[in-house]
C-alpha cells in the first residue's frame, strides 16, 4: 500500500488519476472490516471536503463527521470516548 497526500480540493490531477484506485480500497476496507454488501457503499457515498473551517461544506459536515469519528474509534480500535474529541 502506497499513501499519497493529493489536493482533493479543487481536484488535482493526481486525484483525478487515482481516484478510482483510491475508491476501490476505500470500498475493500469496508467490504472487509465493516462487512458492508458489495453493492455498499456506492461511490456517490464518497465526499471528499477540504479541512477548514472556512469551507462551508466542512463546517456543516463537521458535527456529523465528528460523531462518526467517535463511534469508529471505540468501536474498531476500543477509544474511550474522551480519546475521540472533536479536536480529535
């Protein structure tokens, strides 16, 4: 597994060139560690916002995000709940 950081954000051409590559291990991931059908989770369910909080997409995400985040870490790697702050 090779990890690249790429703009997503207006999309580089790096993302653009890996994007389907990208997906397909995301979709892997969650076939395998969270046993999702293989008709889940479709790439209209991938979004993709720049970290800021002077994005408006970001910061109406953010809450939400910021839950899913808390719930993953205790369930898959046993967080406490005080180890999955929003700062997080």
């Amino acid at each position: 597994l090779k990890v690249k950081v790429v703009r997503s954000s207006p999309p580089s051409s790096q993302f653009k060139a890996t994007f389907q590559e990208s997906y397909q291990v995301y979709k892997r991931y969650q076939m395998v560690i969270h046993k999702d059908p293989p008709d889940k989770p479709t790439i209209h369910q991938v979004r993709l916002v720049p970290v800021s909080f002077d994005d408006p997409q970001f910061k109406s995400s953010f809450n939400q995000s910021a839950t899913l985040f808390a719930k993953y870490q205790m369930a898959i790697h046993k967080d406490t709940p005080s180890d999955c702050g929003e700062n997080e």
